[in-house]
C-alpha cells in the first residue's frame, strides 16, 4: 500500500513509519520539524511541508496516490493549550480541516486520526468507553474533539472513512532502541522520571499523595508506543476491508499510580530517583483507565508490551543511548 504519515517525525509518527516500512508499505512522510527530529525518519520519502499549505498538499497529491492517511500533526501540551489556544485550535483544528479538504480534492477516502482520551473530560465512571460523554476541559482536548466530530461531517457528506484513535498515556520506546520519546519542553511522566534516573534532571515531582486511590497518587492508564504503532496498521486494514468510521479507546486496561511508575523506574534503572511533594493540579483526575475491549474486539488488537517494567525498560534504554549523553 501507498500511504502518507503526517507529522511522521514524531515521537508516534516515527514509531509509525517504522512499523508501516516493516511491513513493506511505500511511505511518504510529510512534517514541518516543528516539534520532529530528522535522525528519527528509518525510511520512506520525506516532504517538508505544512498542512495548513493547501497548495503543497495539493501539490503532494497530484503527484503520489495514497491508499490512506495517516495524521500525528498535533500540538499536544495540555498547559501550552490553555494559556495558548489559538495555537491549538490553528494547528489541530484549522490545519487539520486544511489536510481533509485537500484529501477530499484528491478523492484519498481513508483517514486514519491521531486522538486522544482528553475529549473524554474528567470520567464519570472508570474503565472509559467510547460510549462516555465528551466533555473536553481544555482547548487541547476539544481541538481533537472537533476534529473527530468534523470526520463524521466529512464521512456523511464526501464519503471519507476515518478511524479515530483515543489514546490513554502513550509511553515506552521503540524495543530495539532505535526510537524513543523527546519532547521539548518534556511533559509525561515517564521521561520526567527516567531523566531524573540518569542524571539530567534533578529530581521528580509528585503533584498532590492525597487522591482517592490506593496510595494516594494519580492513576494512569500507560500504553506501550509499540502498540499504539500496532493498533494504527490493524485500523487501517479495517478501512481498507470496508469497515465504517468509528473510533477506539487504546489503553492496557489497568492503571499504575504515579508512586508505582516511580518505584518500578527505581527497579529497572537501579538509581535512587528523587522526589519531591507538590499540591494537586488543577483537572488532574484521580483516576482515567481505558476500556479497550472495543479495539480488541473489532481491530483483533492485543498490546504486546502490557507490563509496565517492559515499557520502563525500553524507555530506560533510550534514555541511556539517544542522543544527549
């Protein structure tokens, strides 16, 4: 298959354009390298490019045919979002409108949509399935949920099929460790800790021990990038067989509290990681877990990297060898 992976430089996109090449699909990668790295692209032709340029997206599209697209350009820091939002709702939303009216133009019938477990707000119940309420709480959630509803539009009135993918906390690294997560400024949880692990950051922060779970700190639902990779390429060869638009929760299905993320880091890395106490941020739930059963189900998807030692492990790997020591 010929397929375009936007934003195919990031930390999900570059797991993708592995997968896709692993597979033997013919890859063009499209990303502007506002948050990208060049040395993360293993293969398949690369077009620096913007995807609110209809004119370059038009240009790209008369000259390759895809059997689908694939779309991980999103801004996606939720603190960024709130004191910034025209940059969200520009970047996720407009640029995003911008892509489908050039898919639309070309007759591209398949859309496969980077999302997230953010349109879901604060759960009012726990595992979350794509049945919950939307109910967004900051600009970034609701770009993706614009997003997701404008694809029901494009479905109704031009034919374009779309899997929408809501993802819980993507984490981990690629298992041979050739990828792996870097953000700037870093955000998750995970890279935080495993920075603390090898000496680049202080210390960890721990933001609010009096929650209603079990030890007190927040809970998360941590789905290994591998994984997420996976689900993409089955959700694909569901539209391709004909399947209808729809969306899917990913996550493992069970929740690790930050101090458990914490511990388990101390184990695999071996480091004494440091913590210090802060209080509870404001839209922080206690707990948000996925209900994935749908993906299972429909997808045959099945996380192969469930244990969150193995997504520890191959994030500590990266943070060991790429590319700042």
């Amino acid at each position: 298959m010929n397929f375009l992976v936007v934003g195919g430089a990031g930390y999900i996109g570059s797991h993708m354009v592995k997968h896709l090449l692993r597979a033997g699909h013919e890859l063009v990668v499209a990303d502007n390298f506002s948050t990208g790295y060049r040395d993360a692209l293993t293969g398949g032709k690369l077009v620096e490019l913007d995807i609110a340029d209809a004119q370059a997206l038009d240009t790209l599209f008369a000259a390759h045919h895809f059997d689908a697209v694939f779309h991980f350009a999103s801004f996606i820091q939720v603190g960024e979002s709130v004191t910034e939002p025209a940059k969200y709702y520009q970047n996720n939303l407009a640029a995003t409108l911008t892509l489908l009216q050039a898919m639309v133009r070309a007759n591209i019938k398949h859309f496969i949509f980077s999302s997230t477990a953010a349109v879901y707000g604060n759960p009012e119940y726990v595992p979350i399935d794509e049945e919950h309420p939307k109910a967004a709480i900051n600009p970034y959630g609701r770009s993706k949920w614009m997003v997701e509803q404008m694809l029901e539009d494009f479905d109704r009135a031009y034919g374009l099929k779309s899997v929408c993918l809501r993802y819980f906390n993507a984490a981990g690294a690629d298992p041979e460790g050739q990828l792996g997560e870097r953000h700037e400024p870093e955000t998750h949880l995970l890279p935080l800790i495993l920075q603390a692990a090898s000496g680049r950051r202080e210390s960890i922060t721990v933001y609010g021990r009096d929650y209603d779970t079990p030890d007190g700190t927040c809970i998360r639902d941590y789905v290994h990038v591998a994984d997420l990779a996976a689900a993409h390429a089955l959700a694909v060869d569901y539209l391709l067989a004909g399947g209808a638009s729809t969306a899917f929760n990913l996550g493992n299905g069970q929740g690790f509290s930050v101090q458990e993320v914490i511990d388990t880091a101390r184990r695999v890395t071996g480091q004494d990681i440091s913590v210090s106490d802060a209080p509870r941020r404001a839209g922080d739930p206690p707990r948000l877990v996925a209900d994935p059963q749908r993906a299972c189900t429909l997808l045959g998807w099945q996380p192969q990297f469930a244990s969150l030692e193995q997504i520890v492990t191959h994030a500590w790997s990266w943070e060991k060898k790429h590319p700042w020591h």
